[in-house]
C-alpha cells in the first residue's frame, strides 16, 4: 500500500510539472481528436495505394511512421492557428470560452508561434521523408483550414465547412501520394469522400450549439436559415454522399465487395438518422445523428484498407 501512495504522488508531481510545462493546453490547442482522425484517413489511404495502384512500392514501419508524424504535425499546427484566429469568438461561445487563450492559460502570441513552428515543420518534414507531392498536399490541408475556411469563409458565408472540407481530403491525398507519387483517380475519389462526407457530419454539430454560433454572429447554416432547412440539407448531402461512396467500387480497377459492403451499411444507418432529423430537427435528435455521422469517416477508411488486404474484386 506505502509503495502505491508513494507511486500515486510521483504521479501526481510529474502531471504537476507537465502542466506547468503547458504540455496539458499545447494538446489541447492541438485539437488531438481531429489529429487522430485525419492520421488515420492518411495512413489507411496510404496503405490501399501500396496494395491497389500496380507498381506501388512495398512499405515499411517508417514509411508509415513519416506520414504519421507529418500528418499529426499538420493537424496539430493548423488547430493552434485556428486557436489564435478565433481568439476574439471563442470567449462569447459556452463551448469554446474555456479554451487556453480565452481562459488565460496561454498567451495568444505563444500559441501563434506554437502553430506556425509546427505547420512550416510538417511541410518540411514531409518534403524530406516522404515526396514533393505529399508536401504539397500536406501544405494544401494546412491552407484550406486555416486559411480558406478559417480567416476567410468562416465569418462569412454559411457555406464555409462546405468548402472548408478540402483541408480533410488532402490528409488522404497526402497519404496516397506518398507511396504513389501521383493522385490518380481512384485515390482522388477516396480523399474526396472526406470532401462530401464534411457538410453532414458538420452541419449536424452546428444544430446542436446553434446558440453558441449565434451568439458569436457565426453564420452557420442553421443560424441562417433555420433547424428544420438545415436538417433537411444534411439530408440531401447525405443522398449525395452515399452513391458517391459507392462509386469507388463502380469505376475500373476500383474497391471491391469488403468496401461496397462496409459503405453501404454505415451509409444506409446515416441515412437512416439524417432522414428522422428531418422529422426531429432539435439540437437534442442532431447531436444523436453526430454521433452516428462521427465515426463514419474512420469506419469507411478502415473499410478501404481493409478492402486493399482482402481485395475481392466486385465484377
């Protein structure tokens, strides 16, 4: 027992000193959920390319570990200067006014520096140890967050996650290109699901803190036009998502009957909540269809990789 209260206050010291380090608000400027999910959409995007386009190299343990931390580096730069943007909205949002710089755990400056370091680094990085190619998309999701939806469509058009959703498709370009070293079309059809998949999976967590975007004058859609039109709009995104993601097994040399399988039962439960929104359209019944809409994206990129090792061609 002497030995694990001895043991739970080294613990406790070393979490001290860590916290005093800031290690504690540089994870969470660096926004670690969305770090994991864009890493796992590059390394899954990844490995399909080394086993589905002809001629792919065989990959190794630091080929995968390049992309990692290149893809992490990126997602976790672009987050902090999207902490430093958003430093005058995120105190007059509930969700978001405990943050580091509106609370007053770090200084915007520090957090500015934080996230331009990482970013310039991630691209760096990525030109050296993997190809020009993944570095320029790396440097496209960097863009495409940060500066396209962030600084520039965010405070202004209620279309900006829409267009926003660019920076997710590069993390899987990103990927494919590292092994390939070109984007061909069946690598682009899967980074762009991220594309299509976005509006949905967006626009149902803005129904759930409509309030906090209006407070903050933010003009997510259903802020503009309302809960019941924006319900109906996810709908409508997701009737295009769901053929969309079909396609990739329907074009030559595509996925096969492991994906087609996976797509159409996630895509059909998506649809399945997005279709009762419509009849539900609160902020209570959108944030159950976010947490169905959430994991998609990791499920159908698991589905592709899966799909690369077990290739059964469906024709």
């Amino acid at each position: 027992m002497k030995f694990i209260d001895h043991l739970d206050e080294e613990i406790k010291w070393l979490w001290t000193g860590i916290e005093w380090l800031g290690f504690k608000e540089i994870v969470e400027i660096s926004k670690p959920r969305i770090v994991v999910l864009l890493v796992i959409t590059a390394v899954t995007s990844m490995f399909a390319a080394s086993k589905l386009v002809e001629g792919a190299p065989e990959l190794n343990l630091f080929h995968y570990l390049h992309i990692i931390v290149a893809g992490a580096l990126a997602s976790a730069g672009s987050s902090a200067l999207n902490h430093y943007y958003d430093k005058d909205i995120d105190p007059k949002m509930t969700r978001t006014s405990s943050r580091p710089i509106p609370s007053g755990r770090m200084a915007s400056s520090h957090v500015l520096i934080y996230g331009l370091a990482v970013s310039c680094i991630s691209v760096i990085y990525g030109f050296f140890a993997l190809n020009a190619i993944s570095a320029f998309f790396i440097a496209l999701g960097i863009f495409s967050y940060v500066v396209i939806y962030t600084v520039w469509l965010k405070r202004l058009n209620s279309s900006n996650i829409v267009i926003g959703g660019i920076a997710g498709s590069a993390a899987s370009w990103a990927g494919w290109t590292a092994v390939t070293g070109s984007l061909d079309l069946l690598g682009f059809l899967v980074g762009f699901l991220v594309f299509v998949w976005t509006p949905s999976h967006f626009w149902c967590l803005a129904m759930k803190i409509k309030d906090d975007y209006d407070q903050a004058n933010i003009p997510m859609l259903p802020v503009v036009i309302g809960m019941q039109k924006t319900s109906k709009y996810i709908l409508g995104n997701t009737l295009i998502l769901l053929p969309f993601s079909l396609t990739l097994a329907l074009i030559p040399n595509g996925l096969g009957v492991v994906y087609t399988v996976i797509a159409m039962i996630s895509g059909g439960l998506m649809l399945a909540y997005h279709y009762k929104l419509t009849k539900i359209p609160t902020s209570e019944f959108a944030w159950k269809a976010y947490k169905v809409t959430a994991p998609y994206l990791t499920i159908i990129f698991v589905a592709v990789a899966l799909d690369a090792a077990f290739h059964i061609p469906l024709f």
